[in-house]
C-alpha cells in the first residue's frame, strides 16, 4: 500500500467540493450525490491520521458557507457520518464490497436523516421519497470507484475478489 500524503486528501477535498458547487439543475439536481461526503468517507477509510472528524466539521461549515444554508446543519450531519465511520473504522476493514456499500449506503443515510430533521426543525415542509435519492446514487457512484479496482484501504484488486 503506497502511503497517502496530506496533498492527496487536500486534493481530494477540493474537487469534491468543486463538484458540490457546479452549477446542477434539474435532473442533475435531484440526483447530485454528497460529493464532499462521500471524498470525506474515502479518506476517512483511507488514511484516518489525515482526515478525522475535525476535517469533516470543516468540510461541513465550507458547504454551508458555499451553499447559504443553515450554518452548522451539514457540519453537524458530516461529524456524525464521520464519527460512526471513525468508531467502526477497524471492523469496515473486514467487509465485503457489498458489506462496504451497504455500510457507506447507511453513512449517506444518516447524514441525510441528521439534515432532515434540522431542517424540519426549522419548520421547512416534509420532503417526499425523491430527498433520499442523492444517497442512492451516491452509493452508485461508490460502487463504481470500487468496481474500478480502487479498494478503500489502497490496496488494487480484481473483481473476483470479495
């Protein structure tokens, strides 16, 4: 496993919130995945010396800056997807491609459930099923950095292996 220097995770960062700030509309709006969360949960699995809770209250208060929404609300959602990757760090080693997608399914999940409930909080209306879809193609997406031999520990490796 090649060791992951803080320019990597940096980078990373960045470009998921690049992504975070295209301009989306539409279609693409409905179906935008969390990219900063989903880079956060890489690197997160990846290299935790590098990027840890800390990181992800920063990436959280840089969207809600960037997005003009409550100030907190996604740093709250981000440190609690984070901080249950971090505490099942060492037992996510150990899953399955399909037992990783389930688990990151499940972080996606949670931070959208922490956003819905803040935002009903704030008396916005209940959103219907299609608030959940960024968290389907998200994992979609996941699959697919997976699927493209890059494992979450570093390590490349072939279809065949589960």
């Amino acid at each position: 496993m090649r060791p992951v220097s803080i320019g990597q995770v940096y980078l990373g960062l960045f470009a998921g919130m690049m992504l975070h700030l295209l301009p989306w509309a539409g279609f693409g709006l409905l179906i935008r995945p969390d990219f900063v969360l989903l880079v956060l949960l890489y690197w997160l699995m990846r290299a935790p010396h590098l990027c840890n809770i800390g990181t992800a209250w920063l990436m959280g208060m840089l969207v809600d800056i960037a997005g003009g929404d409550l100030f907190g609300q996604h740093a709250l959602a981000f440190v609690v997807a984070a901080f249950i990757a971090v505490t099942y760090l060492r037992r996510s080693t150990l899953f399955t491609r399909w037992q990783q997608a389930a688990y990151v399914l499940l972080l996606l999940l949670v931070s959208q459930v922490v956003l819905l409930v803040l935002k009903l909080f704030s008396g916005s209306d209940l959103p219907d099923w299609s608030y959940f879809v960024p968290s389907i193609s998200g994992i979609l997406l996941w699959q697919l950095v997976i699927f493209s031999k890059v494992k979450v520990t570093g390590e490349h490796q072939g279809l065949g292996n589960e």
